[in-house]
C-alpha cells in the first residue's frame, strides 16, 4: 500500500494558514478601509519604520473564542484518513468511500434519506433555495443563526421572527401560532437546536408539540450542528421524525465536534422525497479528503465523547467565573456561551482583540450580549483574565452558569 509523505505538521500547517487568512479578512478589511479613509481626508500616512504586521501570526497567535470551532483539531485517526488519500487528490474518478452509506449507517436511515453538502451552510440554502420561493413566508426565532434569515432576504422570502422569551429560550407556541395564522403563505419552518448563539436547546416535549401542531404539510428544518455538545435529559435528536415520514429536515456538520470546519462537510437527513427535491440544487463539490476523514470521524467515537466531556469541563468552570464577576450567563448545551456585558458590546471586540482573544459578532436584538466559544484550557484562562481586566466586577449573578 502506498504510503502518503504528507506529515500531520505539514497538513495542519497548510490549513491552518488557510483558515487563518481566511478568518481575519473581516478584521484585516476593517482595518484597512479604516485607513484608506484616514488618508483620503488627509490623515497622516502610516510610519514607513513601524514594525511589519503579520496578519497570519497574529491569528495563530490569539485565543480564538468567536466562531464556535473544535480547538484541538482533527483527531489522529482523521488525519491520518486524510492523508493517506492525497494521491488521488489530481484525480475525478477516485475510490468513493462510501461517505453516504456509512451516514445513513450510524444514524439508522437509508441512503436515500441522506444529502451530502459541503458544510451545513449549504444544507441552510439549498433549503432556502427549494422551499422559499418569493414571498414565501420563513418562522423561525429570534435571534437564531442568522445565515437563513440572509438567504431568506436574498430570496425575496418574508421572515416571520419570534422573539425569545424572557428566559431566552425559544417561544415554540409562538411559532405555532405565527404559522398558524400564515398556514397558506409559509413555506418553512427553522429551528436551531441548541440555538446558536444563545446555546440552550429545545425540549423534546416542544419539538413535539410543534410538529403536532404545524400543518404537516409546511416543512420543518431543524438545523443540529451543536448536538453532539448536548448532555441534557431534556434534549432529543429529531432524526425519529424523519422516520415517521413528517416533512422534517435535519442537518448535521462534521465542523464542530470532529474539527473539520475549514474542510467543510455536512449532511441533512430527511424523506426521500424531500431529499429528491433538494438534491438539484446542490453543488455536489466535496473533496476527496474530506469525505475520508468524515468517514473516519464517524467511527472515532472515543474523541467525539472525550471532546465533549473537556468542552464541559471548561464551559462549566469559565460560565461560573463569570457569574460569579457578576455577570448573567444564559446557561448553555452547546460548545459556546452568551454573557450580558451589561453594555452594547459593539466596541468590545476590539478591546478583546487588542488583548489577543477573538470574541464573537453581535446578534440584535441581544446587543448587550457577547457570544464566546469554549476554548482549550488555555484559551478560556486567557479569556477570563482578558474580561477582568476589560470589565468592571459587578454584583453576583444569581443566574445559574454552565449546562443543565
């Protein structure tokens, strides 16, 4: 058998050199418009002996808590799957690993119930693409990943946004009710379980009053990318739905839990006949490579608990930090967190990159709450010391932190 000369260093070198370019472009163009106005209205040019950034570096460098990625990487086993199949990477017509049937496998289903994507995100608008035509009616909560509700705008769809309750948790009988009064208009139904950004999830016993009372004939898609985080007696996979033949969607991603976010592979998993619907829409590009190490990741299941237990470990221990700094921390089952900074938190981000830890977006109408991945053990000690020095002690939140 041949074997690959590509090194774990060298592969994890090249991707993280491509995901560190490809991260900071929203910070480096800030940056750098910032300064081409400067100049335009006759501000000072930049010191031609100041020190050379290195943009690169500098990513590598920071603690990176804004994106809600795996920090440990890809496990050895997926690597090594990976690496062992770039002798066909000038190649169409490779040996197929079965990436499909072995989905279908591990989650109890057919083949044909399944839809390889490249990431979720393609999962999200192939499902825009298909079952929002114009002025088509989309509910879903508020806020939630906000990705759908930009596809929806791109489509000419209509949003229909329930707002969170007070506990921030999502309002399931007033998405039943919005869709309800709309029934002839809506064309899609969304959630997010756990919900990102705010990280709590949808009761079992809620996704089931939904489904029973939506007509069953407007599809649900129930987007899972964080379930693997979730230890929570409250909480249930949908795929059973898909089952029992309902109009359900489910999407999954290998980018959270097996690390492989900047190679992008996804799935969703639903009937046939909506698998069918969708599947035109598709771009069908996925590597070589990835659909090794999916294959890998599935059987990995060691890692996935292993990461999975630390993620609560560090979670768990940072939340309650903070709560106990006395700030509110919505309690999570994801691998991130939100935390009132009492404060539109629309300047701090860069208060907390200028001390070397990337922090997440914001997400209206929460503005006063900053979204924060967990971390390795040393960036979420990095972080901690970064928001003691940042933000004023408060009152001891009586909110509870960390995972239910």
């Amino acid at each position: 058998m041949q074997k690959s000369n590509v090194t774990r260093r060298t592969f994890m070198g090249g991707i993280a050199t491509a995901l560190g370019v490809a991260s900071l472009n929203p910070f480096e163009l800030a940056a750098q418009g910032r300064g081409q106005r400067g100049a335009g209205r006759g501000g000072a040019a930049a010191d031609p002996n100041a020190p050379k950034r290195d943009p690169v570096a500098e990513y590598d460098k920071a603690a990176k808590l804004a994106n809600n990625e795996n920090p440990y990487g890809p496990s050895e086993t997926v690597l090594k799957a990976m690496n062992d199949v770039w002798k066909y990477s000038n190649r169409y017509g490779y040996p197929d690993p079965g990436i499909r049937q072995i989905i279908a496998e591990h989650h109890g289903v057919k083949p044909e119930n399944v839809l390889i994507s490249a990431g979720s995100g393609e999962i999200l608008k192939v499902v825009d693409t298909t079952y929002l035509p114009a002025h088509k009616y989309f509910v879903g909560p508020d806020p939630t990943y906000d990705s759908m509700y930009r596809y929806v705008t791109e489509s000419k769809g209509m949003a229909l946004k329930i707002p969170l309750r007070k506990d921030y948790t999502t309002d399931i009988e007033g998405m039943i009710r919005a869709t309800k009064i709309h029934a002839r208009d809506v064309g899609l139904v969304y959630l997010c379980n756990p919900n990102n950004p705010t990280g709590n999830i949808v009761p079992k016993n809620e996704i089931k009053k939904l489904l029973d009372n939506v007509p069953e004939e407007i599809p649900v898609f129930i987007d899972e990318a964080y379930h693997h985080f979730v230890d929570n007696p409250n909480y249930e996979p949908s795929i059973k739905y898909v089952l029992e033949g309902r109009r359900v969607i489910i999407a999954r991603t290998f980018s959270k839990i097996a690390a492989l976010a900047g190679m992008r592979l996804g799935f969703a998993i639903a009937p046939p006949d909506m698998i069918a619907e969708m599947n035109p829409q598709m771009i069908g590009s996925i590597s070589s490579l990835v659909k090794y190490g999916g294959v890998a990741a599935l059987k990995d299941t060691a890692t996935e608990q292993k990461v999975k237990m630390i993620n609560k470990q560090l979670r768990d221990r940072t939340t309650a930090e903070l709560t106990a700094y006395g700030y509110e921390v919505i309690p999570s089952d994801a691998n991130f967190f939100m935390v009132n900074m009492k404060t539109d938190i629309a300047p701090l981000g860069a208060k907390f990159q200028e001390k070397g830890v990337l922090v997440g977006r914001k997400f209206p109408p929460m503005d006063n709450f900053m979204r924060v991945s967990v971390g390795s053990d040393e960036e979420m000690k990095r972080f901690t010391a970064a928001f003691k020095e940042i933000m004023p002690a408060g009152k001891p939140s009586t909110t509870a932190a960390g995972g239910k």
